[in-house]
C-alpha cells in the first residue's frame, strides 16, 4: 500500500508540474476616449455648439437637436471650414457624423459631404433612436465603417436649450476608438491632391473601403466577395472617365463599397473561426500527449504494483530481493518530495520574475509620465508669447511670481457698482473663453476688487458677484469647472490710495491669474 501511495503521488506531480507549463494567450486592449453625452428632453429644442481641434482652429459646428418621441431625436448639423480628409494621413476620404451613448453604443449617423476642394462648409439632417448621447464628427477612410477612428474633428459642448433650463449631461462616457493600424500602414493608399480635387468622393472611399478588406485578409477569407468589390470599384472609375452621370457612378462606387464592407467583415469572421480551429488542434495534441504520458505512467505504475504482489506471494524471495523493493520505495519518495520542492522553487522564482517585471514596467511609466510633463511645460513656454499677445486683445497683461495677470478694463460692466455686463461684453467674454479654451494646461484665478466707497459687505457681496458671473460664461465657452476659481476680496487690496476719482478707478479692476497646472 506504501508503494500504491507512492506511485501515486509521483504521478500527480509530474501532471501538475505538466500543467503548468501551457503559456497564456494575451489580448491588447483598445483606449477608452470621454466625451460628454446630453439627455435631450421631449419636443423642445436644444442648441449645442461644436468644439473643433487645436490644429484646424478654423473648424466649427453648430447642431439643433429636438427628441420627437420616446424613440427618435431629429438632429439638424451645421459645420464649416472643415479641412480637406488627405490633409489628416493615410487612410481618410470623408468625415461621418456619430452618436455615442453613456453605455459606449455607437450610431454612424452619416457622412458630412464635402462641398468643394478646399476647406468646406456643409449641413446633414439625420434621426437616432438615442435620448442620451453625445456627438462627435470624425475623419474616416468610408461613410459604412462600424466605429469611429481616433481621428476626431469635432465635438459637442455644453448645450444651450430655448426654454432656458438646464440640461442633464454626462460628463465622462467612454467610447473605444478605432486603433488600426491600418492608418500607418504603408500599404494604405494616399488620396494626392489631385486626386481629390478631380475624383469623386465616392470613388475614394471605395478604394479605401477595398484596401480595408485586403488588409483584414479578404485576399485569402472573403476572395469572392472581395473580387466582386473590386469589380465594382473598377466599374465606377470606368462610368466616371467614360463621361457617365454622377448619380451612376455614384451608386456604383457606394455598391462597391457596402461589398467591400461586406468582404472586410466576411474575412474577420473567416479568420476567427480559422485561428479557433487551429487553437483547438494545438489543444487537442497536447492533451493526447498528456494522455499519453498519463498511460505510461499508469503502466509502470501496474508493473511495480505486480511485482509487489509476486514478493508477497512467494515468500521464498531472499532478504536481497526484498531490500531492492524498499529501496526502490524510497528513491519513489525521494523522487515526489525533489519534485514538489522544484515545483515550489519555480513558483517562487515566477513570482520574483514577475514582480522585477512589474518594477520595470512602473519606472517606465513613471518615466513616460515625467517626459510629459516636460514636453507640455516646453510647448506652453515655447507658445506663452502667441498666448500673452491673444490676451492683450481683452485687457492689460502683466506676469509676475504668480503666473499671467490679465486685467479686465471697467467697461465690461453696465456701471461702476453692477455685476451685469455692458452689451458688449459677451461677444469678448466668448473670444477670451477660446482663448482660454484651446490652452488647456493652465489654472485661471478670477479675482474681483473694487474702492472702498461704501459698505465693506456690499462691496465684498459686489466683488463676489463679479467672479461669479465670469466663472459661469468661461465655464459655458467650453473651460472644465475644475480649471476656474472665482473669489471676490472687496476694497481689502487696492493698488492705490482711494483718495481720488482716478486712484479709485483703479482700485475697480476684475484680475484674471491664470497659473500653469502641469
């Protein structure tokens, strides 16, 4: 029975240590973007304005947006000086207007036609069966594809509705962008322009869309399909040098690309099931080798197990034979505790391996992290003369140990001892809001003061009104709470004695300390 127990345990050693050597599969994840979604109420509508990027400053966007039902939002879009799609990379022909719920659902809406050969102005009317969602236009290679790529254009702001009420947002949906490499492969054709100004947009997006499927392995999963695609491509190109309507061409080159698109998810579905087929015959031969094995070991143990029961029967054995047996026992045991200690000094020394690893991988992102950091703080140094020089557009700009000062002059107020606005002041409050808008990386301190003509609480209540109102407007102009702080401090710092009409005026100033937050 000592040596059954032995056996036994040699056996299960040897499978767990087997077990243990299978190499795991990893995955890559694809990054989560935010945006702001807007819960739009039921018939009434609501005005949201577009935020373009910092490299096309040109660009914007203005959406009406009214839920008809339960069920459908009607969304007429205005945008203008949108960029020719060549001008972003490899990979673009035309721009699609997307809706993006807090779940992460997307919704390709339509695509933003291009009017023209420079930059263009255009307008879409579209429906979605979305209450909550925000809007996003991006640049794509065709107006079918599934998701959005990471190249975003515009985005929504906060919305304005008629009625005046405040709307219910969602300040941090996330959605996961396409990450192909596709974009920065070499094989991705390139739209020159010449090409874009004499070819129909159509046409462009076919080849994309027939790139595409090639390189998601049409060629070998989806051949049919995609030589079909193909055809249709070379169809359209031959209507359109032929001279033919651009209706025609039109149709056919948008046939061409829904086969594409159809080739394209054909071969992903093809592969998939290809590679599980291919990963289920690996699985397969390493457990018949595991079985195998298993009978090996099951037959020597059967074979030790019958020689014990021949020593027990023929007591006539000698003492010799009868040691050989024991001895044969204990190099079984010795055997089953060396492997269980080498099984325990490979967990152990897996463990150190892999906490060294995650040692590295921390010092590198703490690195990627500081080189940042420091790219950021050189952009806003290299960009702080462009910035100062916006600023002087709305007041007097200084710089002192605490960051930039702007001083807002008196004539944004109606009157000397009112926090509402002269009418002016909300086209220029709009202007410095993007001004301040497109230079993310910097803290703004409002900070209100004014004479010492009156009661001091008034004065403060006065002071703090003023930092509010500001806050407020910058805040709706598209700046994150989280960057403005407002505080009113009332006659308690004047910069001149307030023995004077003229010293007095000074002591009435509105101060913007806008402070690098990096």
């Amino acid at each position: 029975m000592k040596l059954d127990r032995a056996l036994t345990g040699f056996l299960a050693a040897l499978l767990f240590a087997a077990a243990g050597m299978a190499v795991p599969a990893f995955a890559q994840a694809d990054m989560a973007r935010r945006t702001t979604a807007i819960t739009y109420p039921l018939n009434e509508r609501v005005t949201v304005q577009f935020r373009g990027t910092t490299r096309f400053p040109r660009m914007a966007g203005r959406a009406t947006v009214r839920r008809t039902s339960r069920n459908g939002s009607e969304i007429d879009l205005s945008v203008s000086k949108m960029p020719r799609p060549f001008e972003l990379g490899r990979g673009y022909a035309t721009y699609v207007l997307w809706a993006i719920s807090p779940e992460g659902q997307v919704d390709n809406l339509g695509e933003i036609k291009r009017r023209g050969f420079f930059e263009f102005d255009s307008k879409i009317s579209v429906t979605t069966k979305l209450q909550t969602f925000a809007l996003i236009i991006t640049a794509e290679p065709h107006f079918l594809v599934a998701r959005p790529s990471q190249e975003i254009m515009l985005e929504n702001l906060s919305p304005v509705a008629r009625s005046g009420r405040q709307l219910t947002t969602s300040a941090a949906v996330q959605y996961f962008g396409n990450s192909s490499d596709f974009f920065r492969d070499v094989r991705t054709p390139e739209i020159a322009e010449i090409d874009y100004s004499k070819t129909p947009s159509t046409i462009l997006q076919a080849k994309q869309a027939v790139a595409l499927a090639k390189y998601a392995g049409a060629d070998r999963d989806a051949a049919e399909e995609l030589a079909e695609a193909a055809s249709l491509l070379q169809n359209a190109e031959d209507a359109w040098k032929a001279g033919r309507k651009e209706d025609e061409v039109d149709i056919t080159a948008r046939r061409a690309i829904s086969m594409a698109v159809q080739a394209e998810t054909a071969a992903g579905s093809r592969g998939q099931a290809r590679e599980a087929r291919n990963e289920q015959i690996r699985a397969d031969a390493e457990m018949r080798k595991v079985e195998n094995k298993i009978d090996e070991l099951q037959a020597e143990i059967e074979d030790l197990k019958r020689q014990l029961a021949e020593e027990r029967r023929g007591r006539e054995l000698s003492e010799r034979d009868v040691a050989n047996s024991l001895r044969q026992i204990r190099d079984l045991r010795g055997e089953n505790v060396r492997l269980s200690e080498d099984l325990g000094k490979t967990r152990t020394e897996a463990a150190n391996t892999k906490a060294k690893l995650d040692a590295i991988e921390n010092e590198r992102k703490a690195e990627a992290e500081r080189q940042e950091r420091e790219t950021r703080l050189k952009n806003m140094q290299s960009n702080e003369t462009s910035f100062l020089q916006s600023l002087r557009r709305f007041g007097t700009v200084s710089k002192s140990e605490r960051g930039i000062i702007l001083t807002l002059p008196e004539t944004f107020w109606s009157d000397p001892r009112s926090a509402a606005f002269a009418p002016n002041a909300d086209v220029r409050l709009s202007s410095l809001g993007e001004v301040l808008a497109s230079n993310p990386d910097y803290k703004i301190e409002i900070e209100s003061h004014t004479d010492n003509q009156g009661d001091a609480a008034e004065l403060e209540s006065l002071t703090r009104q003023r930092s509010s109102v500001i806050a407020e407007r910058l805040s709706i102009f598209g700046i994150p709470n989280n960057r403005i702080e407002a505080r009113g401090l009332g006659s308690a710092i004047p910069v001149a004695p307030n023995n004077t009409a003229r010293n007095r005026a000074k002591n009435r100033r509105v101060q913007l300390i806008i402070v690098p937050s990096i």
